[in-house]
C-alpha cells in the first residue's frame, strides 16, 4: 500500500475575540482532510464546552508532567493560564495525511513556526481596535478583569501580526472563512506538496519540505 502523503501545520493565531474559534469551526466542518488539534489547558471550562474536543482540561501539575515527559509541542501561559498542544495526536494525524489546524496564541505559533519551518502560519485581525472590545464584551464569556487582560493582551499580539505568512482581516466572518479556505487550498498545490505530480512526470524534485 502506498504510505499517505505527510500531512501539513496550520497554524490561526490572533488576538482574543477576533473570531479564530467560529472561523476555525466554519472551516473544519467543511474540510475532511483538517484535523483539529485539542490542546490542553488549565482553565476552568466554560458553559458548553466539552473535555477532549474542546480543550483537555486538566490540573496544572498534570500539564507540568506533560510538559517534563516532552509531550507539549507547544505551551504558552496566557492571562495566567497554561495552554499547550500535546504532541502525539499532532504527529498521528499529520502521518495519516491530514492537515492539522492549531489554534494557538502568538507565544506558541512562534514555537510552532520555529519548530515546521513549512507551517501555514495565519493570523487574523479584527477590522479595528475598537471593534475587538465591543466583540470581547459582547462575547459574555469574560468577567470584566478578564476583558481587561485580554485586550491588553490583544494590543501586544496585534504587533506581532508580521511575523506570519498569511494576514486576515475578520471584518465580514463569510469572507474570513472564505480568505482561510483559500490560503489551505494554495498551500496544498505547493510544488513542495506535490510530489506524485513531479514523478508521473520525472520532474526532479529539488525543493523538498524540511520537516
Ligand atoms: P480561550 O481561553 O479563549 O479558549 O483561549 C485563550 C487563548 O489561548 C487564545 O488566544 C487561544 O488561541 C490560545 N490557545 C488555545 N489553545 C492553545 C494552545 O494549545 N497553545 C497556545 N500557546 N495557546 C493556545
């Protein structure tokens, strides 16, 4: 049998209340070919949120072990909160030939983009500042001091915007997901990506993907 084709890093960062989850959501559910990746986290989950398909909810001494016995391929602390990407179902899926999304805050995009250099980094942007307060109050998840800290912290990520490869703006959330859809369809007909296309034809294959 022919072994599949290694799958690809996806990762959406972007500040909170930009709309990475409903983006994240709208394209999953059309794209067989995207596995999510669950992070583990040590907040508290919110109303409707699932352990093991939202998040692994787990305690901070469980996400120490993780990360001494290296099975984080990423963590971050955000607004006094551990979160990470364990390692083993990235790999899994990836070997099975599926793009994996991970969506991450900035501190781990930037170990994730160290770690596949290759990797579809995305970053979305809310169409204003202003915009992404009014989204981030209106979202009713947040007690007011954690509106605060998280617009703090959405000031500080926005100027890391750069550091991507790709920019989104979510202005109108149809043509976000739309722009994302896109940029997963391009990459995928990357030469680097498609290798049996240079062999039917014996076309030498010089750029080969580094991880
Ligand atoms: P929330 O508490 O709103 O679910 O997530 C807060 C922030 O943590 C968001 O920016 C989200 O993208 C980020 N986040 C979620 N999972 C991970 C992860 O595994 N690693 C990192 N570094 N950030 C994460």
């Amino acid at each position: 049998m022919m072994k599949n084709k290694r799958g690809q890093v996806i990762v959406i960062s972007g500040p909170s209340g930009v709309g990475k989850g409903t983006i994240v959501k709208e394209i999953m559910y059309s794209d067989p070919n995207l596995a999510f990746s669950v992070s583990a986290t040590t907040r508290a989950p919110r109303v409707g949120e699932i352990d093991g398909r939202h998040y692994h909810f787990i305690s901070r001494e469980q996400f120490n072990d993780m990360i001494n016995s290296g099975d984080m391929l990423e963590y971050a602390e955000y607004g006094g909160t551990l979160y990470g990407t364990p390692q083993k179902s990235v790999e899994k899926e990836l070997d099975d030939g599926r793009d994996v999304i991970l969506e991450i805050d900035t501190q781990g995009a930037f170990q994730i983009i160290k770690k596949f250099p290759d990797a579809v980094s995305i970053f979305i942007l809310p169409p204003s500042l202003d915009e992404l307060k009014k989204r981030l109050c209106d979202r009713g998840t947040e007690n007011e001091n954690s509106v605060k800290i998280r617009f703090g912290a959405a000031e500080r990520e926005l100027s890391l915007a750069d550091k991507f490869k790709y920019l989104v703006v979510n202005d109108k959330l149809e043509d976000a997901i739309f722009d994302v859809q896109c940029i997963i369809r391009a990459s995928r007909l990357q030469k680097t990506n498609r290798s049996e296309i240079l062999e039917k034809y014996n076309i030498s294959n010089k750029d080969k993907r580094s991880e």
